[in-house]
C-alpha cells in the first residue's frame, strides 16, 4: 500500500501496517454532521467491522441515550452510513484489532495479548502493589496519608500494608534491612528518610552499632535485577526508586 | 502611504510601545508584521516562555531573543508526577544555563518546572549573573542544598527563591546561614519541599528580620509551632504564609502567643502547611480568617468537624485545598459560607485504599456547583460518581475553566445507572464553554470523546486515562479539538489509525503522550519519517521497540513539535524514530 503522498513505504513487515491517506483524513469536516443539536453518532461513519470493534468492551451504547437528545445516535445502528474507513480493507474484529493480517503468529508476538498484557502488566511492573501512577497523586502526597489521622503523629507510621488480591495495595515505603552476622531482619521506612546520612543514622541505631564503629559498616542493597551494589556509589534517587532491601555487611580492611 | 507610515515611527518610539505589550502571543503577532517590526520586537524582547525545552535549542532562543532577562522552562511531560516517566528521561536544564551565563549576563529570572536541576547549574547560575532576582524551581530535582548554598551566598539581590514541590537532597540546613548579612531584599521564600530535621532556624529568624520586603514564606515541615509566633512577629508584613509543623500539646500561653501573632498580620491572605495539625490549635486562626482568600490544608489531616469550623470562619474564601476528610458534610458547608469560591481542590487521603474511608461522594461537589457561582477550578478525587451529578454540576457552574475528575477506581460505571459517565462528562465541555483543562476518569466510551471533540473548542490540556473503546474516540478529539495543546493519553485502547490519520494535527500541539495504548511501533516510525517537525520518542525501558515485530504496541510515546530536531541527551531507554529512520536508511 503507498500513501497518496506519493512516497512508497519500506518493505512490508511481517504485519503490515495499515496506511492512510493522510490528506483526506485531517479534511474531514465533523461540523457537518451537527446540523442538529442531536449529538447523532455518524460524526464519523464506521463501516460494519468497526461496529464490532466499538462493541470490544460490550458497553451497552444505546443506555447512554440519557445524553442531552442524543438519544437516537447512540445506537449501533447508525454505524452502517457510508465507510469512513475503506471497506475494502481487511478491518479484523473485535480482539484481533491489534492484529492486522491473519497470518498466526506465536502467541508471545500476537498484538491483542499485548495490550492485554500491557494494561495488566502495569501491575505486575510494580511488583503487584497496584497500577503504577493511579491515581494520580504526587509521590510526596502519598506521604501525607500514611498518617494516624489524629494529628499527633510526628514521624509517619505506616498501618498494616498488605492487600495483595489484585486490588490496590497500600503503597509500603517500608524495606527489609539486614546486617551481616544478625539473623533476625528489620525493617525499615523509606518514606522519612531524604538522604544517605540520615538513613545511616537511623540504621546505626537500629543495630545498636556505635558512632566509633560506624567505619566498620558498609551499607549495601540488593536491587530489582537482584543485583549487589553499595549503596553510596548512586545517587540517592537511583537508589530509592530501584532498591528492594537494604543489606550492612562489615568492611574488610 | 502606507508603507510611509510604518517608517515613520522611530525605533525607540516603537520599542515603547512594544514595551506596553507583555503577553507572548501579542508579541509574537507584533513580530509578524513587517520585517522592521521583527527586528525590533526581538531586541527588546525580555521573557521568554518555552513550554517544552526541547522544542527549540538554547541557541536558537539565544540567537533570536538577545536580550532576554527572564526565562521560563519546563522539561518533563506531566505524568512525570505520577512516575510513569522513568528516570533519566531528560529534562536537564544545565546546557541551558551554560549557553545564557554566555549569552545573558543580565539574566534576572529563571523559572523551572519538571526539570533536572543539578548542584553544577545552580553555582553557574550563582556565578553567572550579576543581576539575579528570581529563582522558581516548580516540582524539580536532582540538586542539594549544597546548590541552595551557592545561590544563596552568591546572589546579592535575590528577591524571590521557590522551591515548591521540588525533591533536595537536604543535606543539611546550614544553606539559609549563607545569605549575607547584607542581603536584604527577599520578597519570598518556599522551603516548604526540604525534609531536614536541621533547618538553621536562627539564620532563617535573622533572615526574615532583615528582610523588610517579605511578602511570601513558607516553611518546611521541621519547623515546630511554637516557632511560628517569632517568625510572625518579625514579619508582620507577610500577605501568604505556609507554616511548618502545627502540632504540639496544648498549652494556654503557646496558644495565646500564636493567636496574637497571627493577628498581628494584618495583610495575611494566603495560609499553607499545616502538617500534623493538632485541632485545638486552629482557632489561632481565627483572627485572620476573614480576610483569607486562599488556604491550604491539604496535609491536614483533621476530620471534617474541625475544617467545617475553621472554613466557616473564612467567608471571603477564593481557593481552597482540602484532604476528602472533609467530606460531603464539610463541602456543603463550604457551599453556604464560601461564596466567592473559585478554585477547590479536594484529595484523598488513602488513595489505594479499596474501601472508601470517609463519606465523600459527588453529592459534596454537587453543593460547592451549587453554592459557589464563581467556581472555575476543580480537582476532586472521589470514589463514585453519577452522569445526574456531572450534568447538574455542569449547568451550575457554566464558567468552569478547568475540571478534572478522578474517581479512584478505573473504568467505574455511574453508580445509579451503571452506565458509562459520557453524557456526564458531555454536559461538562457543553456548558462550560470556556474550559481549557479537563481529566476524564471513570467508565467512558468513545462517545465521551464525541462530546469532546464537538464542545471542547477551548480545550488546551486533556488527560485521559483507561477510557474509550477504539481509535474513533482518539480521531475525535484530535479532530475537533482546535485549541488542543497537550494531551495525555494512558491505557487506552487508541492505536495507529486515528493518529496516522491526524498526524498533522500534532504540529499545533506541544506535546502528546501516550503510555499503556495501542500505537504500533511501526507507526510511530512512519510518523517520526513523514512529520519532521516533530519528536516522535519512543520509551521502552525493557527492550529495544525494534527487536520485536513493528506491529507490536510501544509501551509508552512522547510526540512534541521542535525546531531543534531530535535531541542529544536521550538515555537508553528512550529511542527517536528521526534516528531508526537514518539507521534504516
């Protein structure tokens, strides 16, 4: 397929991409179709196929007719005026629509599983403890909430986390910390903690270990690759976004 | 004649002129009136706003506007705030610094947004500019207080400093103590970002003593109330304040000092802070309260009984920032007292709880709709919401300018109906004919997009997310939306069709973002060949996009218009298909 541009495309992958004519595209004019003030659906007119594909989620579109006389375009009826899209073109229905062609792929390559995946994916990237960014609080709001809402809490306490049954989690800012030598691991809350000296701190008195020994500790983690690194060689925003426990190994030498 | 006319003017009386003209669109018309004009216009040109700092170099900007002294950046998308931009992405503002220490000796203001911001840029900006005024670093990061240091010694003249909601590596608050002795001109002051344990609260008392100009102070969380009173008194002057820490035990003389210092402001507007707020402290308030036209608790983590009796204390309230305890019960009282109400903003305070801890609902903004005419802002996180709602909220409040809407749990239905929220959120951009920013959330179809596309014709910024059903709803915002600038776009079933099909759309926008979608990789390089006005940047932090088929959706894609062509500091991660289009060529 070449665009009207006059330009031909590279090879055709393995899936080909549908193309456009990009110039009639943009011209389309959606005023004309409000002659009325009825919000009617061909705004823009789908061919048979697509009427499946806006059906992907099986919402009842003709209930929305609460709308504002809108009423009578909602419904997928409408959807059979003349293509917008050209009917010759092989538009595949409903899950397919990421799959362009109907050559079988693995199951790994197949598009429709991806976007699958991808929504769901976005939970499992951040290790199940909910969507990543939804909502859509800033980082230190977040915070703020972990309070005891009675306004006497002056460092943040976090209440008991886990809810791991696909639904949000509470977002734990707390970390395992263990020390070399000691076999019970404690944990400890990231969330008041905004440099590397404050941590050490903390940590110190945690394990009891004296400002005198303090030269003896080396502060390590483990991060989400599993991989060992010391913890001051980063900077501090690298190692709060990807470590996942913090180790005190002894320094030799 | 005519062309007489326009020679007649001499340089100086035309730049005058030009200097009555201060908006950037005006100027940028005046520029394209005749060549002369141009010319003139650029030479005294003094602010310079670039909402994307890699649409244009620092060059360009440099080359064009040579006598600039204020400039205003922002760098990273804005679903940076909710970490979907990873790390490194870009955004460094030192370049940019290194090119104007050259340039603009006489550089008086530098604002960021959402940039990286290091210790270095800071002590060259300290050693650059003689002149230095203002320094805003709006939700920016990547510097200590080592940098603050370097400002704060270096700037003699420094008016204002503004770190608002920015991330410091605080690594110690010696930093305030470096303002000499002889700086005595600060106009406002935010360190309300920085964590220390240790702010220097002797520098920061002698601080405000010697400055008499002191409109604006905010204080980080670390300082206690019972410090509050001295700073006050020494700075009667202030019109906002942001306190740190308003919690302690009850004491009658602790109190009774705060009270008289807080009425001895008698210019006091604007009141933020408030973390850890102990309720038998807020009627310290109350002197000042009916004058207060913009507060902010939304750290407060008080229940609505107390908000319900501070805020009807404050009739002449403008904007108000709230965490959801205060509840519908709260809002309908802020409905009958406040009726000057502009902007509100209402957070939740467990926002990945499943269950809902308080009794917020949109029966809470249905009355601030309904109580409050002037009310032209809205940011309100809730857990359900009803098309009656949106619809009713929609004719009460005809002036909305911005509206955005998070109901906490994707793609929920209305709660009565169970249908989707698309007539709801119809009736929002039909009314409000003047909105310039909207955030859908909840169940919607593409007919939501239809509305959109039909009324939005204001609509500068949207933000979508796990909305639509198709490529249509997409088609329809990009094609009716005229005045759209920015959109932002997350796990929604969008793919290559309707932003093919509108490609040249995305040159008169700034910027848009689609993460979670379903654009194929080969589409974004066919944009990237065919549209060179654009970035077309692909971001993938698990594998190279070009190691799987084309067809394959990208996991997030950032477009904006540029005349500085794809950039340089891209990291790993982050692939330019201006580039995969020259390897392929």
């Amino acid at each position: 397929m070449e665009l009207q541009l006059g330009l031909a495309l590279p090879p055709p992958p393995l899936i080909p991409i549908e193309t456009f004519d990009l110039n009639s595209y943009g011209n389309y004019e959606t005023r004309e179709a409000l002659g009325t003030n009825a919000l009617s659906w061909p705004l823009l007119k789908l061919g048979p196929a697509d009427n499946d594909i806006n059906n992907i989620h099986h919402h009842n579109s003709s209930s929305s007719s609460s709308s504002s006389g809108g009423g009578a375009g909602c419904k997928k009826r409408s959807f059979d005026e003349a293509p917008f899209f050209d009917e010759k073109r092989n538009v595949p229905k409903t899950l397919h629509l990421l799959l362009w062609t109907n050559q079988p792929n693995d199951e790994d390559d197949d598009p429709s599983n991806v976007l699958h995946e991808n929504s769901s994916s976005a939970i499992f990237k951040n290790d199940g403890e909910g969507l990543v960014g939804w909502p859509p609080v800033k980082t230190w709001r977040k915070k703020v909430h972990h309070q005891i809402p009675n306004g006497g809490a002056e460092n943040n306490r976090l209440p008991a986390v886990e809810n791991g049954i696909g639904g949000r989690a509470s977002k734990s800012t707390y970390v395992k910390v263990k020390m070399e030598g000691v076999p019970i691991a404690r944990k400890i809350d990231l969330s008041v903690h905004h440099s590397f000296e404050g941590l050490t701190n903390t940590l110190m008195r945690m394990f009891g270990i004296s400002d005198g020994n303090r030269k003896s500790f080396k502060l390590t983690y483990q991060d989400r690759e599993g991989d060992r690194l010391l913890a001051e060689d980063v900077p501090w925003r690298t190692f709060i976004r990807s470590l996942k426990c913090l180790k005190l190994i002894r320094s030799r030498g | 004649m005519q062309k007489e006319m326009a020679y007649s003017f001499p340089d100086e009386v035309l730049k005058h002129v030009f200097s009555f003209i201060q908006s950037d669109k005006d100027r940028n018309a005046v520029s394209l009136v005749c060549k002369s004009w141009y010319e003139i216009e650029r030479w005294c040109r003094r602010k310079v706003f670039i909402g994307n700092c890699y649409a244009v170099s620092p060059r360009m900007v440099i080359r064009r506007f040579p006598e600039v002294r204020s400039i205003e950046l922002k760098g990273k998308p804005h679903f940076a705030d909710f970490n979907l931009v990873p790390d490194g992405w870009g955004g460094y503002v030192l370049q940019w610094i290194a090119e104007m220490a050259g340039a603009y000796p006489w550089l008086g203001e530098i604002r960021l947004k959402r940039m990286v911001v290091t210790d270095e840029s800071l002590e060259l900006i300290a050693k650059s500019f003689k002149n230095f005024k203002v320094l805003v670093l709006f939700s920016c990061e990547g510097f200590s207080t080592d940098g603050l240091a370097a400002i704060a010694a270096s700037c003699k003249n420094l008016r204002e400093l503004d770190l608002r909601e920015s991330e410091v590596d605080d690594l110690s608050g010696h930093w305030l103590a470096q303002f000499p002795e002889t700086c005595t001109s600060l106009v406002s002051l935010n360190i309300s970002c920085l964590g220390s344990d240790e702010v220097s609260f002797s520098a920061l008392e002698r601080l405000v003593d010697r400055c008499p100009n002191l409109r604006s102070l905010q204080l980080n969380r670390a300082v206690t109330l019972d410090k509050i009173a001295n700073i006050l008194r020494r700075a009667p002057q202030l019109v906002d304040f942001g306190t740190g820490n308003y919690a302690a035990e009850l004491q009658p003389d602790v109190f009774s000092n705060l009270a008289g210092a807080f009425s001895s402001c008698k210019e006091l507007k604007s009141l933020s802070g408030f973390w850890d707020v102990v309720p038998a402290y807020l009627p310290a308030l109350y002197s000042i309260c009916p004058r207060l036209t913009s507060l902010n608790l939304s750290y407060a983590t008080i229940q609505s009984p107390d908000l319900i009796k501070l805020v009807s204390h404050c009739p002449r309230l403008q904007r108000l920032l709230v965490l959801d305890y205060v509840e519908d019960s709260g809002l309908e009282e802020l409905a009958s007292s406040c009726k000057d109400l502009q902007e509100l903003r209402v957070f939740p305070s467990d926002p990945f709880g499943v269950e809902p801890n308080v009794s917020l609902t949109e029966q809470g903004l249905v009355a601030v709709s309904l109580g409050c005419p002037k009310l032209q802002s809205v940011l309100y996180f809730c857990r359900r919401m009803s098309n009656a709602a949106l619809v009713t909220i929609a004719q009460n409040c005809p002036n909305l300018t911005r509206f955005r809407l998070c109901i906490i749990e994707p793609k929920t239905p209305d709660y009565l109906t169970l249908d989707p929220l698309d007539a709801g959120f119809g009736a929002i951009v039909e009314h409000c004919k003047d909105l310039r920013r909207l955030s859908l959330s909840g169940l919607l179809t593409d007919h939501v997009f239809e509305y959109i596309g039909t009324y939005g014709k204001k609509l500068e910024m949207l933000s979508v997310a796990f909305a639509g059903d198709s490529d249509l709803g997409l088609h329809h915002v990009l094609s009716g939306c005229e005045s759209l600038r920015k959109l932002e776009i997350r796990d929604c079933p969008f793919g290559d069709k309707a932003l093919l099909a509108n490609a040249a759309k995305l040159e008169t926008m700034r910027s848009l973002w689609m993460s979670s979608c379903a654009v194929s990789f080969g589409a974004c390089k066919l944009l990237g060949q065919k549209m060179p006005k654009l970035n077309v940047e692909v971001i993938d932090e698990t594998e190279p996009p070009d190691s799987r088929p084309e067809s394959y959706p990208v996991d997030k894609l950032y477009i904006y218009k540029s005349v500085a062509g794809p950039r340089f500091d891209m990291p790993p991660f982050v692939w330019s298909m201006d580039e995969a289009v020259k390897i392929l060529h």
